[in-house]
C-alpha cells in the first residue's frame, strides 16, 4: 500500500513559532508529529510513502532522510494539495493512494479506510466526520456532491484524509499552483463519483493554531483521547517531562505540561503550557496556556 504526506505548507496562523520549525515537526509529548505519522502508516501496513515538502524544507529532509520507505519531494515553489500531489504522480505506483495531511492527530483506520476505497471502485474516498467548525462539504447518503457548502443538504467536514486513484491526477496542471478540491469540483461535474466515507467516532485535531495545538496535549495527557502506541515512550500523565530536562529547586506543575530539552530555573511553576527543546524559563516566573520556545521565553 501507498501514502502521501502532505507536508509543504506555511503554517502562517502558527507564526511565530513556524519560524522555528514546519507544523508538521511540531513535537508531540516531545516526539515530532510527522515521524509519528510516518510510523502509524508503516504500522498499518503501508510500505511506501512520498512525504512533500517546501516551507523549511531541509528540516524535514534531515528528519526523514534516513527512513527506510519513505520518498522525499522538495519543491521550488508553492504547489498546493493539488500540484503536490500532480508532481509525485511519477513517483506512485499503479493502485490507490491514500493521502494525509502532516498536521493532524487522529484515530482513523488508515486500513480500513484504504480497504472501503479499494472495495467500492470509485475514483475518490474521502473521510468525513460532523464537525460544526469545518463543516463545509455537502454530502447526500455515502457520496459527496459539492464543496460549496449548500445549507438544504447535509453538511460534513472533510478530515484530511483520502484514498484516490492516481490517474485522476493526470488532469492538474504540471508545475502549477492548485488544489486538490478545484480536481475534485471538477472531476464530480464531469460526472464522477466521491465516496464519503463516514469517521464520526474517532478522534480528530487539526494542529492549526496555538489554542488547538495546547488543547490537543492536555486531552492526551488527560487522557481524554488515545494515545498512538507509536509514541516511542508513552508519557507519565498528566505530565511529560524530558530526561534531558534541567530544573532548579521549587519548580511547581499544575494540570498538565509537557516538557522538552529545557532549563527551568528556582521556582518556575507551569500550568497547561508546552515547552519545547532549547526554551529557558527564568527564576521565579508563572506560566499559563502558553507555548514557550527559545525567543519568546529568554526575554
């Protein structure tokens, strides 16, 4: 079986912390979320996978290099869903292709999903789950009709994840910007047929912003939602505290925090923060719902 990361975005609603390192190698209870990615897909069975890349690119490049099964795709210029997937149709084999996109936390069965494509022949499977925030796709029975949102007709939102049939992607424009939803407009007036492929019981994050990214770790270290066993040490909840971590005395946690290659000094207490690799919190200072990365915390 076969997979696409999409992995190439800027992450701008994630400045300033994007300048330090792509959404897709935001750490995750201290581990990046695409190496996590990787090896749930390699978990499920999928042995080759094409991960894209533009924004910060070298970083991804030197984090998945040495994977074995894992083909890199650096682009010059901003593609899109759609042109990044038209630039690897060279590098796919012929049978379906099941896509993510390298900024979300779920608990879809990636085989399942891919299975229901493969049983149903049609060109396209997308999974979709009823969630208000980004219910936006009109889906009527088990196929989608439209991506426009019309209010009569149910409304789902898409999660990322789809099974497609890579000839469909012949007809996006080589070494063009363009998205992978304008094929599928097209490919359903031409007539084709979109499977939607209902989730509604798993868990689902989109990584988009400070506030989803922090949510996200306190349900984990609550736990509230699974943890992937591809976590490479599953954390101590409610916190994850990095070995590597050092602390001076009187340091107090509250809630949940998660904790990377830092220094806290005397007295720093956390409540509901992440703290990433590099960070220094100063003696004495109160942290609350707060992302803390080397700039903003030296200060």
């Amino acid at each position: 079986m076969q997979a696409m990361i999409l992995a190439a975005g800027f992450g701008t609603r994630l400045l300033p912390y994007t300048q330090l390192c792509p959404k897709p190698l935001f750490p995750l209870l201290n581990e990046p979320l695409l190496l996590l990615t990787v090896r749930r897909l390699q978990a499920a069975g999928f042995d080759h996978i094409i991960v894209n890349c533009h924004y910060l690119r070298e970083q991804i490049v030197s984090a998945l290099d040495a994977i074995e099964g894992v083909t890199i795709q650096e682009e010059e210029m901003v593609l899109g869903t759609g042109g990044g997937l038209r630039m690897a149709l060279s590098r796919m084999r012929e049978e379906p292709l099941l896509v993510t996109n390298g900024d979300i936390y779920h608990t879809v069965d990636y085989q399942e999903l891919y299975r229901g494509h493969d049983r149903r022949r049609g060109a396209v499977t997308m999974a979709m789950h009823d969630y208000p925030r980004f219910n936006t796709v009109t889906v009527q029975g088990d196929r989608v009709i439209g991506f426009d949102g019309q209010r009569s007709l149910d409304l789902l939102a898409f999660t990322g994840l789809h099974v497609l049939e890579p000839e469909i992607l012949e007809r996006i424009p080589l070494a063009l910007e363009y998205s992978i939803i304008d094929r599928y407009r097209q490919l359903l007036e031409d007539g084709g047929r979109i499977q939607a492929w209902r989730v509604d019981g798993c868990s689902w994050t989109d990584m988009g912003t400070v506030a989803d990214y922090l949510a996200l770790h306190g349900r984990l270290l609550e736990k509230k939602i699974p943890l992937w066993s591809e976590f490479s040490r599953p954390p101590a909840t409610p916190f994850c505290i990095h070995d590597d971590v050092v602390q001076g005395e009187g340091i107090a946690l509250r809630d949940w925090a998660c904790v990377g290659r830092a220094r806290l000094e005397k007295n720093v207490t956390l409540r509901r923060c992440v703290v990433w690799d590099g960070a220094r919190l100063k003696e004495g200072r109160e942290y609350c719902d707060a992302l803390l990365i080397p700039e903003t915390t030296a200060a």
